[in-house]
C-alpha cells in the first residue's frame, strides 16, 4: 500500500508530480521563445516586401 505522501503526488493519469522548473531554466526559455519571435517577425517581413518569395515565378 502507497504511503500518503507518494498518493498525494501521484495525478490520477498516471504520471508524477513535476517540480516547479528553476528560475536559471525559465528565464533561459523566455529568451529562447523571444528570439524565435523575432525570426518568425523578420521572416513575415520579408515575405510581405517580396524580398523572399513564397512561390517563385
């Protein structure tokens, strides 16, 4: 029989409770997703001023 504490972590789909990610990995994520949306914003721009085409021709 499961002691109290490891039912109080267990999630009824089965999985674990996952610690709250540290302060070093989230600010690290934050950055990542930032710069991922400035290319995204870069390649927008370019395709709406044609200097990349889409469908060449």
């Amino acid at each position: 029989m499961p002691d109290e504490e490891e039912g109080r972590l267990g999630r009824p789909d089965g999985h674990r409770y996952d610690a709250p990610e540290s302060e070093e990995s989230r600010v690290g994520k934050e950055w990542t997703y930032a710069v991922l949306g400035l290319l995204v914003l870069l390649l927008l721009v370019l395709v709406a001023t044609g200097t990349v085409q889409i469908f060449p021709g």
